[in-house]
C-alpha cells in the first residue's frame, strides 16, 4: 500500500515514513472529515435551509433531510431535493460541528460523494460557496466542479480545489478565505431548469488532491468480538497498523441474509455498537478497513452475537462498564488520565475528571470491567505522570498537557496556575484509591507511599490569600497571584475542597473556615451567590423555602453535578452540621429537578417522569430547574448519577434513554453527554467530568464502595467532628 496520512502529499508523506510509521488517530479523521453521518435519523442538525417561492426545497423541520441509504460512510447521509424555478430561489447551509479540540483542518481540496438517480447535467448544478470562521466567503462554483454531468445511479467522488473557488472576474478586495478555519458550506439554486431533482451527498471532506494512484488496500482488520446486551450489540477489534486508515466500515448480516454495511468507525477507535432495538434479536458481524484513497480491505472473519433481556441489576453494571471506558480505552496514552473531552483536543488532560475517572477505576477492578493488577499498573502509571507534572505549591491546574505535563491555560492567560477545586476533585479520588489497593505488592505499596506524600504536599492553606482570610480561594497563579479572584463560597460543587483542605495533615486551615467561607454569612458571602443565582432565595447559603412541594435547607435549586462532585466520596448519610443533612438536601434538589420534568412550564418536547435532570454540560443553557435559561436540554448524567437520591426516578430514565433513545443517545463509552427532542438534537460528544459519576454514583447506590473507601481514611471523620457535624 501507498504510504500516505490524511491531508499530506503521497510522495512527501512516503519518505517522512520510511523511518517510522504512526498509526491513523482520530484527531487525523477530524482534520479532514467535515461530514460522515447525522446521529438524528431524520434531519442534520447542522444543516439549515430557506426557500424563495416558486422554487422548492424538501426540508424536515427547516433542516437538510437525511437519508438511509445506501451511502458510502453508512448508516445515513444528507438527501438534497430541490426544484429551482425562475424568480424564486433556495440554499441550504452545512454549518460544521464545533469540534473541541479547536483542530485546524489540513488540506486544499474539498470533496464529496455524489449519487443520483438521474443525471444532472452541468448547467442543471447547484452553486457552492465555502464560508471560514472569520465570515469571509468564496465566489459561489458549480457544485459537480468543471464536470460535464453527473452520471446516474453510481456513487462518484467530486473533488473541487479551494483555488478554483473564483468568480468570472476580480473583486473588489483580495478575497482571504482560509480552508482551515472552515466553518460553513453553502448550496443554493443555480440556474433555473424547472426539474425536480435529488442528490444524496456524503463524506464531505478536505484533504490534498492525490499526487500518485493508490489502488492497494489495507491490510484485514483482526476478527472482532461480540457481545450482546439488553438492546445492542457491541463489537471491539484490535488496532490497525495502517497510516492511511480513513475508518473502519461494519457490516451486518441476519437471519442467513447477506452482509450491508451498517456503520463506520474511525481510527483510534476499536469499538462500535450497533443499537438493534430489541432483545432476541441474533446478527454476524465482520468488518473492513477503507484507506484515504477509498480502498477496501477484505472482510475479517465474521463472528455472531445475540441481544437479550436484561434485568435493571445487569443493566446498571452494563451502564457503569460503558462509562467506564471513557477512562480505560480512551485514557492519554502518555499520562494514563482523563482527557477533557472526546472528541477534542487529545492531549488536553483534565485533572478533575481524571479524579472521577480514578474513582471510576476502583469500581472497574472490583467488578472485573480490566483485573485489579491492571487498574493498579494504570494508577502507578497515573501517579508517575502527576509526580513530574507543573504545580503550584503542591496543587495542579486545571489542564495538563498529557504529552510534558505542562500547566494549559486554556481558559485565559491568568489561569496558568494552581487549581484548587480540580486538585481536591483529584485528591478525592486518589485518597479512595490509597484505601483500595492496600495489598503487600510493589504497585500498591507505591500507590499508597505516593497518594500520601501528594496528599501531604497539597498547600491548602496557601490558597488562603492571607493568614486571616475567612475564604479559600479556586486559583493562584505564579505569574499574576491571586488576580482570578474567585472564593470558593457555597452552595455548589466545591465543598469538598473545604473538607480537604481542613483534614490535610500538613497544610490544614482552621475548621471555621467552613462556617466563613463555604457556608459564609458575610456580605461577599452574600453578594456571590446573588450574583450566581439572581435571587435572595438561599442568599445566606440557608433556605427553608418549598419548590414544587420538596423543602430545600440549604442552597437553591441548582444544577445537579453540585449533588454529584463532592459526595462521590464524602459520604452524608445519617449526618448533619449546622444547616443541613446533606444526603437529604441533595435528594431534595434531584426530586425538584424530577418535579420540574413533570410539570414541563416551557413545554420542551419529552420532558416528564423518565425525561429529567438538567446539569452543566454541552449546550444545557442554565442547567438548572427553573424555566429561565432552560433550552430543552437534558443532560445524560443528572439523573443517572442521581441513583443514591432518587433510586426509582433514575431507573425509569435510565430504561427509557437506553432502550427508546438508545439508538441515537448510546455509544461507546455509554450515553452521550446530552440531548434536545426539541431540537431533534444528539450531542455527539463524552465529557469526562460527567462520563464517571454516573459509575460513581451508581455503585455508591448499589454497594456504597466509593463512599465506604474515602470515609475509611483517618483524617476524615475528625475534620468532620471539627466542622462540627453529627450523626443522627
């Protein structure tokens, strides 16, 4: 096979290589593929259309419809309808979707497939014009490019070089489009033959114009395995070595009908799931492998599995695997942690994710999701990151980059030091873990001797600002201090924070500070959660007000992952400080969050007893239960992660996202991270802040092992006592 990665010239590419050979990433995939599959069957969320009369436009809900296929990337691709009449006029608008990573795209041509039933003649062409992300815009070209037609029934690749984007004369100023910052592709009417016509588009991508014929294809992938579940079937491949890997392309086959191709996956990625939507349903499965020059590889040996009915039990632990794997297959090969997000940046390591992920690992050993001397390897891997990684008077930023452990400052140049919140999101985890692996072997020995010496080194008091500061403070930055500014004051996600910083054996801060600062009377106290809440209701961080008939002590109604982030660890059952019981307390915010489904005041499609929960997450508005700042949005992990709260709510929406919505909100690592039946809308993204408290909280709902790990450290229940909370 031709040597060539995604986006560079063959011959280039072929000596670059000839020393050493790296293996096709999905971040190579998103560099180049502006366009694959739609997760909502019917309409492209991205995609939106207009229509001038008398011209038409097929639309589904004002969006480009999708078709089923056949396709070149299965399951789906876009169907384009149109029929464009003089005096009238129509466009349709391919936005691209916000990758997280901020990747540049790399190439300089665009192209796609094209399929029509009939030919479309040259002069019977839409226009295209390409749009980048600073709004500067192309002269409008024929969309089949400098062909004379477009042949029918057969799929073909039309290529259209950016530089062949020109008018048929000059404008007035240098157009400056930049292919890498592409952010939209637009189709409108051409001329005006009066046809009704359709052309199904796919696998619109930008890479260089081919310099040299590859016709060899890759190599065949491993055969797979198979394992069936409630409602799908998961697959999972070994790895494969081609540098010019596009995807891998899944087949099918039931009930001894012939193999289609069902779905793709990219590389980097060996696991795909195909949602069957019943139990009892029995399929084969084989898989190929395409390269960027559209070759196919021959199909690996097939293997068979079957769905079955699973009882809630099985389902949980299918749940808590899937999630899990967010941490296990798709850790930073270099730092062993929790990226941010995927996709995205692929080497933006998040801290406080990777102390949920860490919780996550323990509950992965004990329920034999990897062995316990592989969770273990992996901690020790984790920890010898962390030990040489930036920072700030023992506390970590927020983001590392996995490859230098070097502090990100992804949020701004002031926020290139310490993180306090995400270090005792990462300090919860590791202590757990220094209760779990306690057995007389080398890589536990390590864990335990290096979770307490990083326990020991964490200057909490540092974070203080001043010797006399009644509040604990999120950053500090070597180069700019204290200039973010932020208190830590509660109600919200941070109470952990002040727990730690009062149990630290080494860099304590007095256990009054509890009462000042999380729980702070005073009127910075006061005037921060105004600010955050736009109401006096909870301003004095104690409420006693009643929402939809559940009394709330402490706080207002707010977004769930408060409920979830510092009681991963810290268990509230059966005690109370001064102003609440806190297992009580967040149970109340998940029932006003169930009650406010139910009632539904902005009648959001969907929205009722198994469709609630709104929390920080991808395009989740205010994430909170209240009609100001509710978009429609349910965010996946808000009612799963809620288990210990609020068992039997949780378990109908569980039962419905899995077995109604699974086949567009279940993947790979479990339920995507939010959705919008409003909008018709699928986020297609993991979060790994919210991938692990859905494990998390669920095995505390189910054996409490989380909670019992962290809690059995000794310096927990004294600054409890400190604090002055009691048993009830």
């Amino acid at each position: 096979m031709t040597v060539r990665s995604l986006g560079v010239r063959a011959a280039a590419i072929a000596i670059a290589l000839a020393a050493t050979a790296v293996r096709a990433s999905a971040s190579d995939y998103d560099r180049h593929v502006v366009f694959d599959n739609s997760v909502a069957p019917d309409a492209y969320y991205w995609g939106s259309g207009s229509l001038v009369a008398p011209s038409s436009l097929a639309l589904a809900g004002g969006k480009l419809p999708v078709d089923a296929g056949p396709c070149v990337s299965p399951p789906n691709c876009l169907r384009l309808s149109w029929q464009s009449r003089r005096g009238g006029d129509w466009r349709v608008t391919l936005g691209l979707r916000k990758h997280w990573g901020g990747l540049d795209y790399a190439g300089d041509t665009l192209s796609f497939w094209a399929y029509a039933e009939q030919e479309i003649p040259a002069d019977a062409s839409p226009l295209v014009y390409v749009t980048d992300q600073r709004g500067e815009g192309s002269p409008a070209i024929r969309l089949l490019g400098d062909r004379l037609s477009l042949s029918p029934r057969t799929w073909t690749r039309i290529r259209l070089p950016f530089q062949s984007f020109v008018g048929l004369f000059e404008s007035t100023r240098d157009v400056r489009f930049d292919p890498r910052h592409l952010a939209s592709i637009t189709i409108l009417q051409g001329l005006d033959d009066d046809v009704a016509r359709t052309l199904r588009i796919d696998e619109i991508r930008i890479d260089d114009a081919p310099v040299a014929t590859d016709t060899e294809a890759p190599a065949v992938p491993g055969t797979p395995a198979a394992r069936g579940f409630d409602r799908h079937v998961e697959l999972s491949w070994p790895a494969s070595a081609d540098t010019d890997l596009l995807h891998y392309r899944i087949y099918r086959a039931e009930s001894g009908r012939s193999f289609v191709p069902i779905g793709i996956q990219k590389p980097g990625r060996q696991r795909y799931v195909d949602f069957l939507g019943a139990s009892g349903r029995a399929a084969s499965y084989r898989l190929t492998a395409v390269d960027v020059n559209d070759n196919e590889s021959a199909p690996s040996p097939a293997v068979q599995a079957a769905t079955r009915a699973l009882s809630d039990d099985e389902m949980l632990t299918m749940v808590q695997e899937a999630n899990f794997r967010y941490y296990w297959d798709g850790a930073h090969p270099n730092a062993g942690m929790a990226l941010e997000i995927q996709p995205g940046d692929e080497h933006l390591v998040a801290l406080g994710a990777s102390g949920f992920g860490i919780m996550a690992l323990l509950v992965g050993a004990e329920r034999g999701f990897v062995t316990r001397d592989a969770a273990a390897d992996r901690l020790v891997k984790i920890l010898r990151f962390l030990a040489k990684a930036d920072r700030f008077h023992g506390v970590w930023p927020h983001f590392l980059d996995g490859r230098t452990g070097k502090a990100v400052a992804y949020f701004g140049p002031y926020d290139d030091g310490g993180d306090l919140v995400e270090t005792a999101f990462l300090m919860q985890g590791l202590l757990a873990a220094r209760k779990y692996f306690t057995r007389d072997n080398p890589d536990e020995r390590e864990i335990v001797t290096t979770v307490t010496s990083f326990w020991r080194s964490v200057e909490w008091d540092w974070y203080r600002k001043s010797p006399d500061s009644e509040v604990l403070y999120w950053h500090w930055s070597p180069r700019h201090g204290f200039k973010i500014g932020h208190p830590l004051i509660g109600w919200n996600e941070t109470m952990i924070v002040y727990l730690l910083a009062i149990a630290s054996p080494t860099h304590g801060v007095p256990a009054s500070m509890y009462h000042s600062g999380w729980a702070g009377q005073s009127p910075l106290a006061v005037q921060y959660r105004r600010n955050w809440s736009r109401t006096t209701e909870g301003d004095h961080y104690v409420n006693g007000k009643t929402y939809d008939g559940v009394r709330l002590d402490v706080g207002v109604p707010s977004e769930l992952f408060f409920t979830h982030f510092s009681f991963m660890g810290f268990d509230p059952r059966g005690r109370r400080d001064s102003y609440a019981n806190y297992f009580d307390n967040n149970r109340a915010i998940a029932r006003i969050h169930h009650a406010y489904a139910v009632a539904n005041p902005r009648r959001h499609k969907g929205y009722g007893d198994d469709t609630w929960g709104r929390s920080a997450g991808v395009n989740a508005g205010s994430g909170r239960p209240t009609p100001d700042g509710d978009n429609g949005t349910i965010t996946s992990h808000a009612a799963l992660a809620s288990f210990p709260y609020t068992p039997e709510e949780s378990m109908k929406a569980l039962r419905h996202y899995y077995r109604d919505l699974g086949d567009r909100l279940w993947g790979i690592y479990g339920f995507r991270d939010g959705f919008n039946l409003t909008e018709d809308w699928f986020e297609d993204v993991y979060m790994g802040l919210n991938q692990a408290p859905t494990v998390v909280m669920i095995e505390n709902h189910r054996t409490g092992l989380p909670w019992k790990l962290f809690m059995s450290n000794p310096e927990v229940d004294p600054a409890l006592e400190a604090i002055g909370f009691r048993r009830e």
